[in-house]
C-alpha cells in the first residue's frame, strides 16, 4: 500500500520540481576572472570548462587541475583565489541587505584556496563559514589561506 | 607463534615509519593561515572541530589540523619561506576586487546632480577596461515621503542608469539592476528625511 502510494506521488513530485526550477532564473552570486591551466565547473551533472567571465550559482562546484588556477570575486566583493589541484564547492550565498539575508557557506574539500572576506562577513560575521574534512572555519573580516591534504 | 608476533610487530614498525614520511611529505591536513589585509589591519579566523576550537588573531600565523578528534594546533608563526612553499602557488594567483561607484540624484526624481553626471564616463570607462560583464546597478531613495512612492523613485533611478550604461554600448545580460527603495540607506535617517546622500544609486563593476 505505501509503495504504492509513492509510486502515485512520484509523478507529481516530478512536476512540482521540474515548475518549481524552471520558474526563477538560478541567481548570480559571482564572476570568475581569471583562469589558469585546467579547470572545470560542476553544476549538476555535466562539468563545464571555466572560462573567464563565467557566472556562478549557488552549489556550483570548482575543480582545478595540476596546473590549474582560478580567481573569483563574489557579489558580496569576496576574492577567491583557488589553487591548483583543488576542489571547492560555493554551498550556499545570500547577499540582499535590504532584505536581512546574509550568508556564505563553501567547502574546500581539497587543495588551497585563498580568501578575502567581503561585505558579508562584516555584516554578519557568524553567517560565513569555509568547511574542510578536518575542521570548520569562521572568519571575522579577514584574509586567509587553507590547504587540505586528503 | 613468538616468531610470527615479532615479524607482524617488525611490519608495523615499517608500516608506521612509512606513514611518518608520508605525512611530512604533504604536511598536515588541514591548515589555515592568517594573513594581514590589504590595508594592513589583522582580523581573524576562528577553526574549530571536534576536539575544539583555535582562535588565530596574529598575521602570518598558522593552525592544522591532523586528527579531526584533537582540537586544532597552538597557532604558530609560518616563516616566508614555509609560506612560499605551502601557499605559494594560491596566493600568487591575482584578482582586483570590484570598483564601486555611487551616482546621486536630485530630490524626488531620477535626475543625476550635475557631479554625478561627470562621473558616467569613468564607470564606462572601468567597464570597458576591465572587460566587465557583471555589474551591479542598484538603486536607493531617502525617507522622504512614502516607502512605496520612494520604492519606485530608487526603481526609476536604477533603471535609468542602467539604461545610460546600456546606450553607451555596455551588454544588457552584465546588467543585474535591482532597487532597494528606502530600506538600505547610507547615511542612517528617521523616515520623513531628505538627505541627498541616500539619494543614489550603487554601481559595482566586477
């Protein structure tokens, strides 16, 4: 009877997904400007060379090569730098000030990135928070760098 | 028996040196350095796990990380040469923060005071040269008068900008134009205020 009655429901949950994310544009939260050796983009399934002048999304994911080097700057004037090698994911961005929404979450799950805090951090200093295997970082106003070796 | 127990334990000891040199090859797992900003000021990062949290507040200072269940190590003080070879490759990739602009507009219209009309040819300028193709327009009104009138009024502003941007040959699709009304002043006001400095639109170039 449960099976069932997910089976019924898959259909729609489909169609409640596929509405729901073809209504709204994914937001911009930043522009890669600078690109060295190998990268690519994540987003969803396909990886997409990164070329400079490439927008950002929420969930994207970074990935550089042996060679690889990119250079960000986010909506917020957050400067990313990510080393070769490497691999980040921007989780989670909010910068509307007239709205209150302000938030950065992004996982560095290998390699080095460098970072200079934007306007988030100096808004709202407990919403920004880099996560690595190893331990979580916060920042308050800074810049910084982190390595991971897994 | 006795012989088998002392060559599993001669295996561990070799095993275990192995892992010590592995680990000295690639240095710890995770580390974070602390590095001065721009204008010479330090802030701080605050890294935390399981076994605790490790405050680093001193530029050029160091924290790791190689057991997640230990809290992170006593901050330290990387020398130039360690940085270089631990993050030299990161923090030689460049990248210009963003330039920002403010345009002002006289009282109750979209109409740039004659200042900000000189300013226009400077943000193309920046534009042009840094190749841009994400530019924030956004738009802000004073107090003065009803949020909805001054909702539209900063609506107004920031379109009217984007559309000057737009006539000078910059791409509509690098145009993300937004207004914020009177909820996101500069120069923080009772309602029912006239002040010329809120009365703007913010221009970021990226």
């Amino acid at each position: 009877m449960k099976t069932l009655f997910r089976l019924i429901l898959l259909p729609f949950l489909c169609v409640g997904w596929m509405a729901s994310s073809g209504m709204a544009e994914p937001e911009t939260i930043g522009v890669v400007q600078t690109v060295s050796g190998q990268s690519s983009l994540i987003r969803g399934e396909r990886p997409i060379a990164v070329h400079s002048g490439l927008k950002l999304q929420e969930n994207d994911i970074l990935e550089t090569g042996a060679d690889g080097a990119l250079g960000i700057v986010l909506r917020d004037d957050t400067l990313l730098s990510i080393g070769p090698d490497s691999r980040f994911v921007l989780d989670r961005f909010a910068f509307s000030p007239a709205e209150e929404k302000l938030g950065f979450a992004a996982r560095l799950s290998r390699g080095t990135v460098m970072v200079v805090s934007g306007q988030i951090a100096k808004m709202a200093p407990e919403s920004v928070q880099i996560e690595t295997p190893r331990a979580l970082l916060g920042i308050r106003g800074t810049r910084f760098a982190a390595k991971v070796n897994e | 028996m006795n012989h088998d127990a002392s060559m599993s334990t001669k295996w561990l000891w070799i095993l275990g040196w192995l892992g010590m040199m592995a680990m000295m090859a690639c240095g710890p797992k995770a580390q974070f350095l602390l590095l001065p900003n721009s204008d010479g000021t330090v802030g701080k990062i605050v890294v935390q796990n399981s076994g605790g949290t490790r405050v680093v507040d001193q530029a050029y200072h160091e924290t790791h990380v190689d057991d997640p269940t230990l809290a992170p190590s006593e901050p330290r003080r990387m020398s130039p040469s360690e940085i270089q070879e631990t993050f030299g490759d990161v923090l030689r990739i460049s990248v210009r923060p963003p330039e920002h602009f403010i345009l002002y507009f006289r009282e109750g219209t979209a109409e740039l005071t004659t200042e900000s009309k000189d300013l226009v040819p400077r943000i193309l300028q920046t534009i042009r040269e840094r190749r841009s193709n994400d530019i924030s327009v956004v738009g802000h009104a004073d107090t003065k008068g009803s949020a909805e009138v001054n909702f539209r009024i900063s609506k107004q502003r920031a379109e009217m900008v984007a559309g000057m941007l737009q006539a000078a040959g910059v791409d509509p699709t690098s145009l993300d134009v937004t207004s914020h009304g009177e909820r996101n002043l500069l120069i923080p006001t009772a309602d029912d205020v006239s002040e010329p400095r809120n009365r703007r639109v913010e221009v970021t170039v990226r």
